[in-house]
C-alpha cells in the first residue's frame, strides 16, 4: 500500500464510471519533473482541478456504503485530500479577481523547478504522510501550508522583471492578496466540509469535533465514560453484519461496572463509585511530530492545539487513513489517566468496526518483537494461547486497534534499549497495510520517559491534561453521591470542590484527586483545615495518614508512642526512596538500587515475612514501596525475570520527602550540638554521616519544589530568633569545614561514582541554599573570616557550582542572590551578601558593582549601573545574576560597557531570537536554497548595534542592513504587533538612513533600498497594535519618516497609540 496518497490516486480512487476522464487527468498530473508529488504544471492544470476535484466528491455518499472499514478511510481519505487542493486554487482564483492584480500566474513564466519550490510546502502540507486536522474558523494555525505557500510566491515575485515594473501601491497591493490567501483557503476549505458532512460521517466528526474551543467556557455538562466517543464511532458502522467477539467485548465492557480503584485502597467505611459514573472525560493537548520532535520538553509543546475532550480527535485520528500507517502516541504523568483511558478505549470502541486489542507492556516480553507481544498480551488476557490474527480474521472488516500501554515500564523496568519502538511499530503497521489487513495502534508511555525513544516523523501525539476545575468539581458531586450516606453515619460531611481546589496541583491530577477524596473522608482532614496548610503541612498530613493506615494493616496491636514510631519509620523508609531518586538525578529508582540505599542508609525498613504471615523472599524495596498508594511500580519482563522500578505518583510528594529528610537530619544535628555542648563533649565522628550522604550528589535548589518544602519545614522547627541562631551558626561552621578532608565513615554511601570535587560542589551549594532559608542575609566575609579578601575563596568554591549539572546551576540562580554593594563612591564600604532571591527586579550595579574599582579609581564617569534594573524573568536577569555569583570580572566589565544600551535600547541583550525564517538574506542569493524558508538564531541588539554602528550609504552592506530591518521589524509580529524599544531603535535609525540615501537614487542599488525600507517600514507602521516608548520619544523617530512614505497618515494612527 501506497505510503502517500497524491491527488492523482485520490481522482483514481474516486473516478468510479468517470475514470476515463479523471484518468486522463491523472496522467497529466503524473508527468515532467514534478511526479513524485504529482503536481507537475499545476498554473496550467488549476482549472481542471477544481472541476474534477468537485466531480470527484459527487455521490461520494454512495461510494463509502456497504465497503469495510479499511476501503471506507481510503475513500473518506480521497475526498478529503481533494477538498483541500480544491479549496486552495477556488481562493487563489477568487483573490486574483475580486482586487485586480495587475498580473496574472501565467504571465509570471516560472520554470516547473520554480513551480516546485512554490507549491512544495502547501502540497506537502496537504499531500502529506501524516494526519491531517480539519481546519476550523478558529485554528488559523491549521492554515499554515497555505500562509508558507504564500509567503514563498511573494519571495519570487520580488525576485522576477514584474515586480521591478510595478509602482509602491501596486506591490503594496499584491502583497496584502497574498496575506489573505491562507484564511481565503481555510474559509473554502470549511465550506467544502460542511457541504459533505450531512453525507459523510466522517467529515461531521472531523469539521465539528473542535467547536469546544469557541464554546468551553459555556459548557455546563461534564462528559464522562467515553459515551461520546462510542456515540461517533457507532455511526461510522457499515451496512455489513457485526460479528462481535463476545468473550473479548465483555472482559473489555465489565471494567465500566467495577470499582474506578482498588478497593483495597478505600478504608472502611468509604465507597468507591464505578468507572461508568466516575470516569471523566480528559482534555489534552495534540502535536505531530517534526524531525527534531522533543516530546519531553515542554517548549516542545508551546506550539501544539489544545482540546478540552479527547473522544472527537480520537474518533477523528482512528478514522484516518495515515493512522493505519503509523501510532498514535499518548503521553502523560504518573497518575494522569493513561491506562484508565486505554481500558475506556477498549469497552468503548464499538466491536463488528472495529477490534480494540489491549496490551499490558509490564505483562510481555520486554525484548520481543511487536507482533509477539501482541500475542502475549491478549493471550494473558483471555488466559489463554491465542492468536491476534485469529481474532482479526475472524473479526472480519473491524479495523484493529492495537493498544500498547506502558512502553515506559518496559524501558524503565528493564533498562533494554528500544529506542526505536516506535519505529518498529510504524514497521509493523506499514506491513500489515502491504498484507492488505491495516492496523491502528496507540501507544502510552510516560511524559518525561519520551526522551529515551525516536520518534518518526508525522505521528500524532497527544499528552493528557490536568482536570479543569469544572471537571473537579463534578467529580466532587459524583464521590459525594456515593459517600453521603456512610459519611453522615460516622457524623463527617461531604467535601466541596472548594476545599480541593485550594491543593489544584494534586486535584488536578485524576488519581491524585481521589487520593485527596479519601483522605477527606477519613475524618474530614481537609475541610478541618480552616487556612491553606502550604505544600509542605499538606503532604506531611497526607502522607502520614496513609503511612499510619498501612501500619494498622500491618501492625494492628500498635498504639501510642509505638504506633507513631512504627509511622515515623514507614515515612523514613520513604525518605530514603526520595534521596536515591534525588541523588541520582532521576524521578524514578530501581529495585537494585533502592536495595543498596536501604541497606547502606537505613537497614531493617522492611516487614519480614514472617510478621506478616508471609511465605518465601521478598524484597526490602518491594515491602516499603508496595504497601503505598502514592508510590507507582513500573514492571516488566525480560529474560523470564520480572524487574521494577519505582516512583511517586507526583514529583512533589519525593521532593517533599527530601526535604523532610534533610531538614530532620539538620534538626537532629543542632539537638546534639547542644545536646554536647552542655555536657562539654565532642560529637561523635562522623556525626554527621546521613546528612553528607543525603546533600552531597546533588542540590537541593535543583528542584524548586524541595526549596519551597524546606523552608516551610525550617520555618517550624526554627520558629524563634534563638533557634534560627543554631541553626545559623551550625551551618556556617559546617561551610567553614567543608573544603578540608572529611574521617573516614564505617559505612559509606555511593549512588553512583562521584568525584570529590562534585560532592564539595553540591555539599556547599545544600549549605549556602539552606542559609539562605534560615537567615535574611549572610555577608561573605563570615564564611571565610581567616582567608583576607573573601571574593578568591568564593571564587573557588563558586565555581565548581557551575561544573554542577544544568538544572542543579539554574535552581541555585532561583535560589540564591549575590549582591555587590558599596563600590559606586570612593567613601563607601564595600560588601557582598547572600540572601534568598526574591525574584524581584535585578539591579545591574549589585550584580556587577565589584568590577567598577578594579584598575579605576576616583570619580566614575560612566552610566551608573546601581541606577539600572531589568525585569527578573528574562535571559539577561540570569546572565547577571550568573555574573553575580560567580564574580567574574571581564564579564562584569563588559556588562558596564553597553550600560548606555541597558538605559536606552532595551534590557535583553542576551537573548536569541528564533524562528523559520520567510525571507532570505540577499547576501546569500546566489545559494542553491536562498529562497526556502529555515531556522534561523539571531540576537536583536545585535542587529540594532550592527545598524547603528556600521557604515550606511556603501554598497557592500546595503542589501544586509535591508535585511536587519526587516528582520528587527518583522520581530515584533511575534510579540503581538508591537513597537517596543527595538522597533524604535531600528525607525530612528532607518529614518536617517532614508534620509542620507534620498539623494543617492540614481544608483539602482540604493534606489531598490530606498523603495524596499520605504515598504517595509510602512507595512510595519500599519501593523502595529501596541506602543511602548512615550509620545514625546516617538513623535520626532517617526516625523522623520512621514517625508518618506507613500502614507503619511500612518504616523498620525501610530501617534494616537502612543501614551503621553
């Protein structure tokens, strides 16, 4: 089967009794140059396209009725490619006519290679490999083939004799029917769909399944169940006759009467609604991958759509022919929902269309091929020895959906490496489409697990949303109908979403929220609670609730002193699990692992089996982490042996655990300092054993959330000035020993192999981080009073923090703020201090001020950097707050250089500008690929520097400062249409510029630069929305172009937006 479907297959596919004429098109569309996409001279073909494009689609109701599910998508796939190209060439044609164009296409003779690099992008985009999105009135982002399209005609018209012979109003013109060609298509596009979808289910699902942008906020009833989905996909039925697997359909249907958990999970008394009432419909966000597709990052997401119900795209994606030719992958964290969803999937598709095959990855061979692992797991299923292709034949036309749920337990657990999974898939789906039996399969794995697998090119992929608050609160109603009656009778009330959304980052998580749910009906926990408990009082409650319930299980003759004991160590045990993922980086420890760091940290935290009643070995790790609802085990199988792998449900609940760690572990050192002290003892050697191994291998400020914790812990058990001292001067004592050689402990703690200059750096980040929780500010001349100046041992020390890894080095610059006062005058004192960072304004001075009297002396004059702020979330804040740190000179020093560009031009000096560039640099015309659009990186204080400094009026450069204007001015597109301080910059300076070349016209180089700056600039003036500089700064930039333009009356629109 053909991997990509071209306009000629479509007509083929379509032509039914017409085929002699759409044939004959067919064959013109696959000759010359251009076969490969099938759209060889599409200018001289456009006419006919339309007008078989629109014969093609009649009747196509007739087409898709009594045909299997398979024959069905590849029809429905036709008419939607022909919808697409049809829609094109209807707007291209209407736009030329209706603003009259002082041309037309074919008087632009390009060249068939030229027609290629025009029509690629927008034929591509619709002939393309993979899923395709309906347009919608409010997706202008689904135009973006069109808007490329577009964009890359106006490259060569700029490039060809005709434009040189048009005048400014005329070029003006051509470009704004250019701009208005991709919504033009879009428009026609919706039309088309709207005209079909009475006809063709598939397209009423496809036009209409994203409306919920336009009407969530007006959305009163909560879906749940996945009814919907069932709803759409029964419609797409054919006339044949269902033939169900009854055994396989009832396994997958029981699920909707059960329990939504574990009863095991309840405690008495609580009652857990059915998966049927209490599932609740996700929300998600969609994104097809590119080739540097990065799914675990989330700037990866920035750019996808969001859909507040999932059932209208799946419906959508499994109905689509390129589905059948690739996964669809399903992303989300621990605990969102990823499995719960694939078992809605499977009682939800409708069996006789189509065939859901759920496969536990934890349950199969880890290393086994796609097809094996399918048998595997439906064989575990039914217990017993069946085939996937037995099932599939004697399903008959139901299209297969395979669903493979848990890929990341089978890398995690198991630690094999197949990275090329999903590619595997895509092989195995590709060949079993050439079989003639065409599969869909949907793949799940955790977000952040994404990184170890390539993902092909094309895919859908769609990671699950947190509940919105709507959806939190129905949840609420469902639990409280359920619970009602058995709260009343122990005298508690139900919960309202009130008292749950005030913990949105737990609620909002579905298994999270339940774990809320259950906590609450305990004895009310929650709604006692009459102020926030923070982060930290909250997961102490939630956690010690749960550790004392597992105890009782365990332990039921515990009571008093013993039972908190018998807690106290379940939460210590959990500790340790919390270290081992955070010393190693990781969210996540392995079964090996965790059993070393239990017996190196904390031995005997297991419950032996014979306590328990239990027979044969288990493990230490799988006796403290089995028992917790919170924890999540990852399993898998290879070579026989099941593995594990552990991790907490949220990140937060370890990071809350490590500093509960931390902070006991300093607590328990200032008891015995004192504790020593007035019996006039030493400590212990290696007193201090637990606290190094838990701070050594990584930073705390790492991670924000441990931060957060810490200080909330600090704040309790240092409630008074006294307390605060101890621990003060504990940890300034601590710091001041640091760098020296440390007695030899009996026992050691390795998570990995670490360098001493590595544990030195992430010991003194923890103790500096923990100063600056415990105390308001801490001048560094206390933590080297012995060594004469303090900023060299600093410098030292200082900077094997930034031999730390990324995160630990950017956490400490969140964490952390050095500033430098006292340097400005003569008479001042100079000081550093560490204190909290607040993530208030950044002054320029208390960053670099220790620079200013370095090889200066007397009065400065230069720009005064203590009179200087920049806004602290921007690139350039952490450049200074880095330089800050780290006290390096020359940096500062040239940070005092452009202080005259941080006062004027702007406070992001040090940012990148990236996009795809629509343009090319004329310096560069003669490349091959001059005109494609492609990444491009560039500073804009750069450009503003490059155009205010380098020389104007020579040839050499005048196609380059083009260029940077244009580039400078297009910038502010991204930034909402505004005329910030860069813009500013740059009118100024092209105001003189225009001015020093007026009279140099007669050159034909500066006569092009004139008219283009003259164009550019206008066009920006009639974009932009939004002013920054005062009126009184902008009105003599932009007096100086009205001379200029063709449309004076621009200045006066901008002026008007301007404040005084």
């Amino acid at each position: 089967m053909k991997k990509t479907l071209s306009y000629a297959d479509a007509l083929r596919i379509l032509g039914g009794e017409d085929g002699s004429s759409l044939g004959e098109l067919g064959e013109a569309l696959t000759k010359g140059t251009l076969s490969a996409l099938g759209v060889p001279d599409v200018l001289g073909l456009h006419d006919r396209l339309i007008r078989h494009g629109q014969n093609a689609i009649t009747g196509i109701r007739e087409k898709l009725t009594g045909v299997s599910r398979w024959d069905r998508t590849e029809r429905v796939a036709a008419a939607d490619l022909i919808l697409r190209i049809t829609a094109f060439f209807n707007a291209l044609a209407e736009l030329l006519e209706q603003h009259h164009c002082p041309f037309t296409l074919r008087d632009l003779r390009f060249t068939r290679n030229e027609q290629y690099r025009l029509f690629s992008d927008v034929l591509r985009g619709i002939e393309q490999d993979t899923p395709t999105l309906p347009p919608t009135s409010g997706g202008p982002e689904l135009a973006t083939p069109y808007r490329k399209a577009a964009g890359v005609l106006l490259l060569f018209l700029r490039g060809l004799e005709v434009w040189d012979r048009l005048d400014d109003a005329e070029r003006t013109r051509v470009t704004e029917t250019l701009e208005e060609l991709p919504s033009r298509a879009c428009r026609r596009h919706i039309e088309l769909y709207r005209k079909l979808a009475a006809d063709v289910p598939e397209f009423g699902v496809w036009a209409n399944f994203s409306a919920h942008e336009k009407t969530q906020e007006q959305i009163t009833e909560i879906s749940t169940g996945l009814d919907e989905l069932a709803q759409i996909l029964q419609k797409l039925t054919t006339s044949r006759s269902r033939r169900r697997l009854t055994e396989l359909e009832n396994l997958y249907q029981a699920i909707l009467d059960k329990p939504i958990l574990d009863a095991s999970e309840a405690p008495n008394g609580v009652v857990l609604p059915s998966v049927r009432d209490a599932y609740l419909d996700l929300g998600g966000l969609l994104r097809f991958t590119d080739e540097n597709a990065t799914p675990s990052s989330e700037a990866w997401w920035h750019e996808a759509t969001r859909y507040d119900n999932l059932q209208p795209l799946l419906a959508s994606l499994l109905t689509q022919r390129e589905c059948l030719l690739r996964p669809i992958v399903l992303l989300g964290h621990p605990g969102a929902g990823k499995s719960q969803l694939t078992r809605m999937l499977a009682a939800r598709l409708p069996l006789g269309n189509f065939l859901p095959l759920r496969v536990e990855l934890r349950s199969v061979p880890a290393d086994a091929p796609i097809h094996t692992q399918i048998d595997e797991g439906i064989s575990a299923t039914l217990h017993a020895r069946t085939s996937w292709r037995d099932l599939a034949d004697e399903a008959q036309d139901a299209l297969p959906v395979v669903i493979l749920d848990g890929f990341d337990e089978l890398l995690q657990a198991t630690g094999v490496n197949r990275s090329d999974y999903l590619e595997q898939v895509q092989r195995f789906q590709e060949h079993q489409a050439d079989l003639g039996r065409p599969v869909a399969v949907i793949v799940t794995s955790r977000t952040v697990v994404a990184e170890r697998t390539r993902f092909p090119f094309g895919i859908p992929v769609i990671r699950l949303e947190p509940f919105t608050d709507a959806q939190i609160a129905h949840l609420t109603d469902v639990w409280n109908r359920a619970n009602t009656a058995a709260l009343a009778e122990r005298g508690l009330h139900p919960i309202t979403a009130d008292s749950l959304l005030r913990y949105r980052d737990l609620a909002e998580q579905p298994l999270l929220l339940f774990m809320l749910l259950i906590f609450d009906a305990d004895a009310n926990a929650l709604q006692r609670e009459t102020a926030d408990l923070g982060r930290a009082g909250l997961y102490e409650k939630l956690l010690t609730s749960f550790a004392e319930r597992e105890v009782r299980k365990h332990h039921p003759h515990l009571y008093g002193e013993e039972l908190a004991q018998a807690v106290e160590d379940e939460l210590r045990s959990l500790e340790v699990v919390a270290i081992a993922m955070f010393a190693r980086h990781q969210q996540w420890v392995s079964a090996e692992q965790l059993e070393a760091d239990l017996a190196a940290l904390f031995p005997g935290a297991g419950v032996h089996a014979e306590e328990t009643g239990l027979s044969g070995h288990i493990t230490t790790s799988h006796q403290v982490l089995g028992r917790f609802f919170f924890v999540h085990e990852a399993r898998a199988i290879q070579q026989g042996d099941t593995r594990s792998v552990y991790e907490f449900l949220h990140a937060t609940f370890g990071e809350h655990l490590v500093a509960r760690a931390v902070v006991n572990e300093l607590a328990r050192l200032v008891e015995d300092r004192a504790y020593y002290a007035r019996r006039r003892a030493p400590l212990p050697e290696n007193s201090d054993f637990l606290f190094y191994a838990f701070t050594s291998f990584a930073a705390l400020a790492g991670r924000a959330a441990i931060v957060e914790s810490a200080a909330e812990l600090l704040a309790v058990k240092a409630a008074d000035a006294r307390e605060r001292a101890a621990y003060r001067s504990l940890l300034v004592d601590m710091f001041r020993e640091a760098p020296y050689p440390r007695p030899f402990p009996k026992r050691d703690y390795q998570p990995f192999k670490a360098t001493i200059t590595h544990r030195l750096a992430a010991y003194t980040a923890n103790l500096v981080t923990l100063l600056v929780l415990i105390a308001d500010e801490i001048d560094l001349s206390e933590l080297f009073p012995d060594s004469g100046p303090p900023w060299l041992p600093w410098r030292e020390l200082v900077g094997t923090w930034r031999s730390l890894p990324g995160d630990d080095w950017y956490g400490l610059l969140d964490t952390v703020r050095m500033r430098h006062l006292g340097h400005w005058g003569e008479d001042e004192t100079p000081r550093a201090l560490l204190c909290r960072e607040q993530r208030t304004p950044v002054n320029v001075g208390e960053c670099v001020g220790f620079e200013l009297r370095v090889n200066a002396s007397g009065r400065l004059e230069i720009t005064n950097p203590y009179r200087l702020t920049v806004p602290y979330p921007n690139e350039t804040s952490r450049m200074l707050r880095s330089v800050s740190l780290l006290m390096q000179g020359w940096s500062a020093r040239l940070v005092l250089m452009v202080g005259p560009y941080l006062e004027h031009g702007g406070s992001t000096i040090g940012t990148w500008a990236m996009e795809e560039a629509v343009y090319s640099d004329p310096d560069e015309e003669e490349a091959e690929d001059a005109h494609l659009p492609i990444p491009v990186s560039w500073m804009p204080s750069s450009d503003i520097l490059e155009l205010r400094l380098g020389p104007c009026g020579v040839p050499e450069t005048a196609a380059s400062r083009l260029f940077r204007y244009q580039r400078i001015l297009e910038w502010s597109l991204s930034r909402g249409f505004v005329l910030g301080r860069h813009e500013w910059a740059a009118l100024r300076q092209a105001g003189e510029e225009l001015a020093a070349i007026q009279d140099a016209t007669t050159d034909p180089v500066f006569r092009e630069v004139y008219q283009n700056l003259r164009v550019i600039i206008e066009a920006h003036l009639h974009r932009v929305e939004k002013v920054m500089p005062k009126r009184k700064l902008l009105e003599p930039v932009l007096e100086t172009l009205r001379p200029h333009l063709n449309d004076p009356s621009v200045i006066d629109r901008v002026l008007d937006l301007a404040t005084s």
